[in-house]
C-alpha cells in the first residue's frame, strides 16, 4: 500500500471529525436578547492573501470568530499556522483579503484610515513581545505617549498608578536603554494600563520575561480582560499561558480547527501535539 493512499491530505484532516473548521462564539444575538454580552471583536469569513511573484498564497482560509467583552482568549497553532497574520487582521493593521472584522461593532474596512488611527490610539492597546518603547523617552514619558497622541494631557495620578500597578515606579525616570528586558515589557503593559483601551491585542506578551514578570504581566491582563466592558486576545506557543485564559483558539494551516475552553496547560500541550503531527503528516503526503 502506497503511503498517499494511507496519509490523509490536508483538506481531508480538516474535515474530519478531529479536525473540524470551526465559527466560534458568532451566534446572532442583539441587545436585547437575555444575558447579552457584545462581541468586541469579530470576524466573517475572513481570508488574507498575499502576492509572491505571479502567484496568489492565501494565508487564512475563512475564519469566523468572536471575543465578548469580559473575555480573554488565546490563539495558537504550530509554527506558520497564521497566528500573528489573524492578529493584524483583527486588530486592524491589516485588512483582509475577502470577509469582515469589526471592532467594538465597527467594520474596520469601513473605517477611514484617520477614523481607524483614532480608534487605536483610544479604544484598542497593543502588547508586542518586542516592546516597541521609544528609546529617547522615559518610562513616564512612554507610558504618557498614547494620551498625548489623543491630543489630551496626561493626569499625573494615571500614569504614576499605571507605574505602580507593574511595580516600576522607581524606574518613572529612566530610558529604556538601561532595563532588561522584563522591565521593558512592564513598562509597555503600562502604557496600556494607563491608555485603559477596550481591547488589547498581545502578540506573545511573556516570550521574552522570566517567570515571575511574565506571571505579573499575564495577572494584570487577565484583570483587564475580566472587566465588564474589556476583553484581551494573545497569541501565544506557551501552554502555561493558554491555560490562564477563558477560551483557546487552535489555528491550523490557516485555518481554525479547535477551541478548548478553561482548558488545564497538559490539554493544551496535548492539542498542539495532535496539531504539529497532523501538519507534520499533510506535509509527506
């Protein structure tokens, strides 16, 4: 028996009972419906492309998902399953290729792009493994950023209780330059704490702490997300993240096959297992 007539094809995995694609949380409910929780985040359908040469490589395949206020979610998948693509998706720094997202109810293809700005400068944080802190500034001064870029003056008391909520108000003076990397990434939640947005966007916001700042960074953003009115969606590959969060998202090949919710770290680790076996499989075949 040859191995093509044994190895399921990448299409047919998805299919199958295991593998099923997936439209979470995208129930049609309105505000008046009993226990009405509104989806900060969305997706329809959503399909991203990009352009090699002559040839067209779609990315994500369909996706269709939302976040509810309150809630904070995962997203992952094997290496090049399109995580971080479904991020700038959703958070608007990119727009796909075919399908809708929308953001605090909000068609973000809608949005002119000053309108688009506007929202995430207000409404929508961002926690990026690389910081993005700018160098010349000091640590007050960076959180302070997002405030002034509203145009408004930041209050003393929010920036300074920011500071202290990431237990770095010792460092309020100093640049960046002269803190690890921990430090850094503390300051950026700061940023956050202090902008107080709807919905944070976290591409891998522990990758690069030790245990115990990426447990204080994981406590604040679970505080955020289990607001009333907030909600938190990271990606991460760290199943001991994952297991900190309400819902796991499982991207595979771009598509999305598998939620889990409230899940343990193991059944997270075992998932993803099941995930790069199957990839690993499609591969050969």
């Amino acid at each position: 028996m040859s191995t093509e007539s044994v190895i399921p094809s990448l299409e047919d995995m998805i299919t199958t009972h295991s593998w099923t694609r997936l439209t979470v949380h995208c129930e049609d409910t309105t505000a008046d419906s009993p226990g009405y929780v509104p989806a900060l985040i969305s997706a329809s359908n959503v399909t991203k492309s990009y352009k090699a040469g002559s040839r067209s490589i779609e990315i994500l395949h369909g996706i269709s998902l939302s976040v509810r206020a309150g809630e904070m979610c995962a997203v992952m998948g094997p290496s090049g399953s399109g995580k971080s693509t479904l991020l700038y998706c959703l958070s608007g720094l990119e727009q796909p290729s075919t399908g809708e997202v929308r953001l605090l109810e909000q068609a973000t293809d809608k949005l002119s792009r000053t309108a688009l700005a506007k929202m995430r400068r207000s409404d929508v944080g961002f926690v990026f493994q690389s910081y993005n802190l700018v160098p010349s500034l000091t640590a007050w001064e960076n959180v302070a950023l997002p405030i002034r870029l509203r145009g408004k003056r930041p209050e003393r008391f929010v920036i300074d209780q920011a500071l202290e909520s990431v237990g770095l108000t010792k460092l309020a003076a100093s640049r960046p330059a002269v803190m690890s990397g921990g430090e850094q990434q503390r300051i950026a939640l700061a940023r956050v704490l202090a902008q107080q947005p709807r919905i944070i966007f976290a591409d891998e916001p522990t990758g690069a702490l030790d245990t115990r700042s990426g447990d204080m960074v994981l406590q604040q953003l679970r505080s955020i997300a289990h607001h009333p009115e907030r909600c938190v969606l990271t990606v991460t590959h760290d199943p001991q993240v994952a297991a900190r969060c309400d819902r796991v998202l499982f991207l595979r090949d771009g598509y999305l096959v598998r939620e889990l919710a409230a899940p343990s770290a193991d059944q997270v680790a075992s998932t993803l297992t099941e995930l790069a076996v199957d990839t690993d499989m499609a591969d050969r075949s």
